[in-house]
C-alpha cells in the first residue's frame, strides 16, 4: 500500500482517482481534434451526456467553473442581470468571472436553511424594463447546495416561475448526480427543469478533469463559442472524454455508497464532544460541522498529521465522503476525531 493510499482525504470529492478501468479507456481511447468537431469520444460522450441530462446538446468543458461561465455569458449580456443565492458556487467561489469577463451584474438572495431560493424573494429582485437598471435574465440554481437536496418538485416550481417573467434558468449542477440519487430520480427527471444544466464529471462522479455543459442546440452553438472565447477549447479531449464516459455510467451507479458512508460517519461522530453535526444537512455525501471553540485550523492540523484529511475554518468542518473512503475507513475517522477533542 502506498503512502498516499493510507490517507483517509475527506476534504472533498474532487480528489478522487481514476479507477483502472478509467485509466485503461484513456489510454485506448480514440480521438481526434475536438476544436474541429472530429474527436468522436468526446462526440459520443456529448451526446450521451445530452440525452442522460433530458437535452438536445452538450459541450465538454474542462472545468465546473467554466462551464458556469460559458453558461452565464450565453444566457447574459453586458449589463444584463442574473439572481443567485448568496453563497452559491457561481457567485461566491469562481473568481467574478461573469461580472470580470462578461459584465454581467449578479443580484444576490439569501438562501432558505434548507438550501432553496425563495421564489417570492427572487420576485422582488426582477427589475423592471427601465434603462436605470441592469436587465434580469436569468436566475441560478444549485442542486445540491452544500450536500443538501433540492425536491424535483421545487426545481419545476422555478421553471414555472421563470416562464411565467420572461427569464431563464440555470442550474450549477456539480452534484446533480447526487441529489438525483438522493431524491430516486433520474437526471432526465432534473435536467428538464431547467434551460441549461452543467455537471461536474469529476467530483463524485470520479473523472479525472470535466464537466458537461447542456442545453438546446442553439444555446451549445453559443456556448461552444463561449468556451473558445474563454480558453476551453481543447484538442485531443477523447482521452478525458473516456473517463467521462465511464463515470456516467459506473460512477452514477455506486453514489449511493458515499451517501450511506456519509450517514454511518455522522452517526459516529455525533455522540463525540467539541462540535455538533448541522442538522439536517448530512442528505447527500457531506456532513457539515459547528465546533464549539475556535479550533478548526488544530483540528485539521491533528487529524493531517493521523492521515486524515479534512477541510476546516476556525468554527467550522466540512467532510466530503466519495469513492476513495470505504466503510472500512469510517471507524478510523471518528477516532482521530475524538482523540482530538478528549486531549
């Protein structure tokens, strides 16, 4: 076992590893150059992306947060306006870019506490057709949010409501996947909700690099450009594209195991003094911790130095469960944790 094996990384489901079969797609992968549209991997994936995702077209990007970008500059204008929850991943954790690169205004709502954008808020927010304000285009939405799930039922609320104001939706679907496992949907079931939908291949899902970008044949037109214009276009991609393939498919199937890992952790870890696990957030692969004291830095610190990784801030911890954490690994967690907080 290498060194690296017998790390217990919990700070996120971005650090998965390709699995053998991955590494044997990517190394017999056919390609050609996806920037000429003759790569046929990427074409098929594409295409089966599309279809899984309940839309005409898809394009391969490298990153989640291009993608949202390439999204949000199809959808927006400069000097247009799109409305997102004030900690979402588009508005908080990806640089500005659509405000940077695109001029686009984001318009910020408060988030519910159980992840949702309150549509009535979001009402209020719409400006009106006036040349004093940025023109609403577009509201976004992410399912999960934070690991929590967002009903089937609320995301056709919203497309109900955007339809009924003239705007489009959007959907940062990282873990998409996730919530459509949670919720026993398909991501058909999910994909349709929303004009655009991008999802990560490489979070959960286990890719190496990717996301999948969906929409209607005219808005991937756009979008194709987009990611050109912003320094996505990549040449021989079916090498990545295999791994993306195979992460639909076997990756989809087994994310069930990281959400019964998350929930037999939680269950561990909240007999344990120091902290309390947020309620009502363990719904998905992520379990959310409030310490007591200000010791988010020692605690990752300590548990780094027992070969467990974690990602934490002075009153918080995130633990992220995917793939590359079994069951057996479990135990283990919650006693390095405990040693911590009984020293």
């Amino acid at each position: 076992m290498s060194a690296q094996d017998s790390v217990i990384d919990l700070r996120s489901d971005t650090v998965t590893r390709p699995t053998p079969a991955m590494r044997q797609a990517m190394a017999h992968a056919e390609v050609g150059d996806d920037v000429w549209g003759d790569d046929p991997t990427v074409n098929r994936f594409e295409a089966v992306a599309a279809e899984r995702l309940g839309h005409e077209a898809a394009v391969f990007c490298p990153t989640g947060t291009q993608a949202n970008l390439v999204a949000l500059l199809t959808h927006c204008g400069r000097g247009d306006e799109y409305i997102v929850g004030d900690d979402a991943h588009t508005y908080k954790w990806e640089g500005g870019g659509a405000a940077v690169l695109g001029g686009i205004q984001p318009q910020t709502v408060a988030f519910a506490e159980n992840g949702l954008i309150p549509l009535d808020a979001v009402a209020k927010l719409i400006k009106p057709d006036d040349v004093h304000y940025a023109r609403t285009r577009l509201l976004c939405l992410e399912n999960t949010q934070h690991g929590r799930v967002q009903s089937l039922e609320s995301m056709q609320r919203a497309r109900e409501f955007v339809d009924g104001h003239g705007l489009s939706l959007h959907l940062d679907g990282a873990r998409a996947a996730n919530a459509a496992v949670a919720l026993g949907v398909s991501l058909e079931d999910i994909g349709r909700c929303f004009h655009s939908v991008s999802l990560c291949l490489s979070k959960g899902l286990g890719a190496p690099v990717g996301s999948v970008l969906v929409g209607s044949h005219d808005f991937v037109r756009e979008a194709r450009r987009w990611r050109k214009v912003t320094g996505g276009g990549m040449r021989q991609a079916g090498v990545l594209a295999a791994a993306a393939l195979l992460a639909l498919d076997e990756g989809y199937k087994r994310l069930h195991e990281d959400h019964d890992n998350a929930a037999a952790l939680a269950a561990m870890l909240e007999a344990l003094p120091g902290f309390s696990i947020r309620a009502g957030w363990t719904q998905t692969n992520m379990i959310w911790l409030d310490l007591d004291d200000d010791v988010g830095e020692a605690l990752a610190t300590f548990a780094k130095e027992q070969g467990v990784l974690l990602a934490a801030s002075a009153y918080g911890a995130r633990v992220v469960l995917h793939r590359d954490v079994p069951a057996s690994a479990l135990p283990r967690v919650a006693e390095v944790v405990g040693r911590f907080f009984d020293a």
